[in-house]
C-alpha cells in the first residue's frame, strides 16, 4: 500500500520548513511568492492533499467555501468556476457553488448576519441584483471577495478587470480598422447594470479621445449577455435602415447572436459589418467567423480570488480590503479583420 504523503514530504522536496508548506496551503501571506510556487509545485508533483478534516475540526471551520454567481449557463462562469475549483482543491478546501439568478433577495442570503456559516468558511461573490449599498450592510465576520464590478468599501477585496480600459480598447480596434458606424450593443442604464455602464463608458471614451461623435441611437440595452439579446438587438439595428459598419458587444454570447442575426440578413462578417465581443470563451474561438474579443485572464482572476479568501479565513485579523485589477488583452479574429488575422494585443 502507497503511503500517504505528508507534510513534511512537500517541505522536503521544496527545500523549506513544514511551517511554510503549513502557510502555503492555508493561504497565508508572509511567504513569498517564488516559494510559494515552489511550495505548490511540489504539492501537485508529489500528489498531497492536506488532512482536511483534522485541520477544520482543530479551526472550527468546515473546510468549504461558496461560490455564488448569476448565471451557470453562461460559459464565462462556467469557465472561472472551473479555475476556481483547481485553486481551492489545492488547497483542501471544497467548494459550494449557486446560482442566483439575479435574485437580490437570494443573493442577500449569502452575506446576511449570520447566514449560512455553518455550511461555508468564506464567499467569493458575483452580486447581480446586490448594489453597492445592499453589499455595505452584511455580516462583518464573513471572510468575502467580490467580482465584477462593485468596489471594495475597505472590507473585503474586488477583483475584476478594467472594464473601461477594456472596452475603449475593443471600440479603438474597430475604429482602427476604418470603420465609422460603430454601435454598441449591451448597455444596462439602471443601478445594478454597473459593468454595462463602465464599458459604455469605454466605448464613449475611444470617439471622444478620436475627435469623433458618439451616435446615441447606436447605442442599445440588452437585459442579459446573451445570444437572444444579442440576436434581437442586431435585429433592430438592421431595420433602422441606416446599417452601423462596427459592432461592438458586451460580452462573446451578444456577439454570437448579433452574428447570427447579421448571416441571417444576407450580410457578411466582417465585410458588411466588423463584430467584436468581450470574455473569450471557448465558444468564440471556434465560431464561424471566429470572434474578436477581449480577454480576461481567467485563471489570474480565480486564483487570486481564492488566495484572498483563504487568507482572509486564516487571518485572526481581517487585513484591508483591496483593488485587484486582472490583466486583458484584445484577441483579433476572423470578425474583424477576416480569415488571415489571429493575433493579441496586450494592454499594459
């Protein structure tokens, strides 16, 4: 019978103290990040996996924690959720996942005072339906991670993207390439529609820094990031009868369907119309035409998240809250500058 790798096992082959392996896989933060990588390379070479259930009994803490998102059936979550998954299981923990549909009162459960501790150590959180204001009045003591788009008021940490920056980016590439009609598609003018508004935002930034005007009838809401959205508002542009040459869309699912709405018609992409979308999900990648995108570094944004979480479980202390800003970049594909073009475009 293989015996169990221990502790002390990973210290050896990394060349540390069981205390720093003890500090990595607890998520502490007074390691550096070189051993730190040290340390977990050797977790994942030598196949260890920390007595779970002897530490949570020891803490008092139940070795999971909870990740409540919108929507499941959207695959930029479903992507996250799988890094999320890989980063927490390294370090022994499990985890709990629901989707809220949106739901402020459902969403409201996971941070109330008090609510669900027994079931979870901790929350990395996507609100949909929470404001700024609702987030403010939670329970003090629930370790928390916010993503997406609402600010840290100084007690828990947000991660996310620059969603202004990415958007004039992904807006500056289309007006790059010539083209003068540029409408955007998955604006959300109402107060919890934050990421919406800030990539609006963008897309107002890249005319104005360009001298150009901002066509407002060019610019159309969607409720959700998705295919039939994105399907119907490209529809409504197209009977207008005054065609935009551009479209810019605020995620890939907007894309695919303002794509298949523009097939539909006769038109071409991106010939008649360039189309580039937000989130590079694998769906995007193996369209047809391909799409342009912006991309988020999932994989940074999950694993921070988690490491946040897990230090803020472990400290006795909750330490400040903090920005955390992903890295992006622009991935040009074959919805804007057609089949001969497959390149990145980091933003630094």
């Amino acid at each position: 019978m293989r015996r169990e790798v221990t502790l002390r096992d990973v210290a050896e082959l990394a060349g540390v103290s069981s205390r720093t392996v003890s500090n990595v896989v607890n998520g502490y933060a007074n390691v550096t990040e070189r051993t730190r990588e040290r340390v977990q390379r050797a977790v994942e070479e030598l196949g260890y996996r920390p007595n779970v259930l002897a530490r949570n009994l020891a803490q008092g803490r139940s070795g999971q924690i909870a990740v409540v998102v919108p929507y499941l059936d959207t695959p930029y979550f479903s992507e996250l959720l799988q890094s999320v998954i890989r980063a927490a299981r390294i370090s022994g923990y499990n985890v709990l996942i629901d989707q809220t549909d949106g739901d402020a009162e459902h969403e409201r459960g996971f941070i109330a005072h008090g609510s669900r501790r027994l079931l979870f150590d901790g929350v990395i959180f996507s609100p949909l339906g929470l404001d700024q204001r609702a987030l403010a009045d939670r329970d003090p003591a629930l370790p928390l991670v916010i993503l997406g788009e609402r600010a840290s008021d100084g007690t828990f940490d947000h991660v996310g993207i620059d969603d202004v920056a990415a958007s004039r980016q992904a807006t500056e590439h289309l007006l790059d390439l010539g083209r003068h009609r540029v409408a955007a598609i998955g604006d959300q003018p109402y107060a919890t529609g934050e990421a919406a508004q800030l990539r609006t935002q963008g897309f107002r930034e890249a005319h104005t820094a360009r001298g150009l005007p901002v066509r407002e009838d060019l610019i159309i809401g969607t409720p959700r990031f998705n295919r039939p959205d994105g399907a119907r508002a490209m529809a409504d542009l197209l009977d207008r009868g005054d065609r935009p040459d551009a479209v810019f869309c605020y995620s890939d699912l907007v894309a695919l369907g303002a794509i298949h709405t523009i097939l539909a018609r006769g038109l071409r992409v991106p010939e008649d119309i360039a189309v580039i979308g937000y989130d590079d999900i694998e769906d995007g990648r193996y369209s047809n035409p391909t799409v342009s995108t912006i991309s988020p570094d999932k994989e940074w944004i999950a694993t921070t998240a988690v490491e946040r979480l897990l230090l803020r479980i472990g400290s006795s202390t909750p330490p400040p809250g903090l920005e955390l800003r992903a890295p992006h970049k622009l991935v040009v594909r074959e919805s804007t500058t057609g089949r001969a073009s497959y390149r990145t475009a980091s933003l630094p």
